[in-house]
C-alpha cells in the first residue's frame, strides 16, 4: 500500500479497515502515528517527518475527509484507542511479546493485570509508567526495552512526547511502535470515552467539547481545517 500525500506534504496510508491496517503492520517493524485534523493543520517539519517516515494512519474524522478529497473514498477513521487492542489481538496469538510505557503507576500495573485476563497467555515483557523525569531514566527504559526485545511496544504519553521517545528507541530496538495518549485511562474505565452514538456518527469531537467547554479554542481550528479541505487547500 502507498502513502497518499496531502498538498501540505503530510503523508497518510489510506486504510479502509482494522484488518487491513493490523495485517500491513504486522509485516512492517516501524512506527504507528494516530493522525487528526489538528495533526494535519499545524504540521512542522519535524512532525511531518515522524508521520511521513512511519505510519500514519486515520484516527480522527478529518484525516479520513482529507483522504476522500483526494480519491480514497474507502479510507475509514480508525481510532488508536481500539488499534492497540486489535494489534495485541492478532499478534498476541503468534507468540509475540509486548512492553507498556505511559500514564500513571496505578492504571499502567491496571492496565497490564486487565490485560493478562483478557488476553489468557498475553507476554507482557515489560511495563513503567510515563512519568520519566531525567535523561538517565529513560535511558534506563531504553536499555531495558533493548535487553528484553519486545515485538510491539505501546507508549501513552502524548504528541509529540510519546513519539519522539519512540523513535529514540526504535534506533537501538526494532519494532512495532505505536502512541497511544491517553488510551490506558481509557481501557481500564479511569476516563470515559465517548458515548457509542457519538463515535459512531463521528462526533466525539462534540461530546468532548460539551464536557470540556475551554477546548472551543482547539475546535475552532475545526472549521480552518475543513475549509481548506473543501477548496483543496489540503
């Protein structure tokens, strides 16, 4: 499958399903990147950069209108708070190991026991919460990531954070790499998603701006975005 480029040099692979993302990522050790319209909008150089040399893929609604407007009416919008699971789905069953980093000590060791008894036989290598404070730390996490090989390594900490670490350590480790922000408080019932009808009308963007009010700053740039996609500007 080839990268769609947008006419602001953002690259994206236009997948129609979970199945078909998880069975190309299976076969490519690289870097998985949840793209949105924000993401899009104020890319720089260097995010265009992680995206473009990884896999970016559709997890916002606006992503997937931008890939319709150039043709790729099968793209669908696939949310990384579901991917994860789906990847450990899949991979879990071949025998391959996993590594958790992010969000608070308590919902990470939630998270890895919630996992272990969903996922009967699950390798879970190893795991550390996100709060890494000094450079020795994290090359402490690096070392070990390094020593104990995981196949898949999932890291919640939020753009950009969680992705440059993840190309720091995919310099010295191969493997599927995927960001996850705040999908840990997600799983184990620490923050509420969205309710089904909202997410599946695309309008989890809505439901947010109704329980958090002060994100109508960040919403606003909605509106630019979907403008410059209905003149082709993206």
């Amino acid at each position: 499958m080839q990268q769609v480029e947008l006419r602001n040099g953002v690259k994206l692979y236009p997948f129609s399903s979970f199945e078909e993302l998880v069975s190309f990522v299976s076969d490519e050790k690289k870097m998985l990147v949840a793209v949105n319209a924000e993401k899009i909008l104020h890319a720089t150089e260097e995010t265009k950069a992680i995206i473009n040399n990884n896999i970016g893929y559709s997890d916002g609604i606006g992503a997937v209108m931008a890939l319709k407007k150039h043709g790729f009416v099968n793209a669908q919008k696939l949310p990384g708070c579901e991917l994860w699971l789906k990847i450990i789905e899949r991979l879990y069953k071949q025998g391959k190991t996993f590594y958790l980093v992010g969000s608070k000590q308590e919902v990470i060791e939630n998270t890895v026991s919630k996992l272990q008894k969903e996922y009967n036989g699950v390798q879970i290598v190893g795991f550390r919460n996100g709060y890494i404070q000094t450079d020795d730390e994290k090359q402490q996490l690096i070392a070990d990531i390094v020593a104990k090989k995981p196949d898949v390594v999932f890291v919640a900490m939020g753009s950009p954070k969680q992705e440059l670490l993840m190309q720091e350590i995919s310099q010295q480790h191969k493997a599927v790499f995927q960001g996850l922000g705040g999908s840990f408080d997600v799983y184990t019932g620490n923050v509420k998603r969205a309710p089904e009808w909202w997410v599946k009308h695309n309008l989890e963007f809505a439901y947010r701006l109704i329980k958090q009010p002060t994100r109508i700053k960040r919403q606003i740039h909605l509106v630019k975005f979907w403008w410059k996609v209905k003149v082709g500007r993206i």
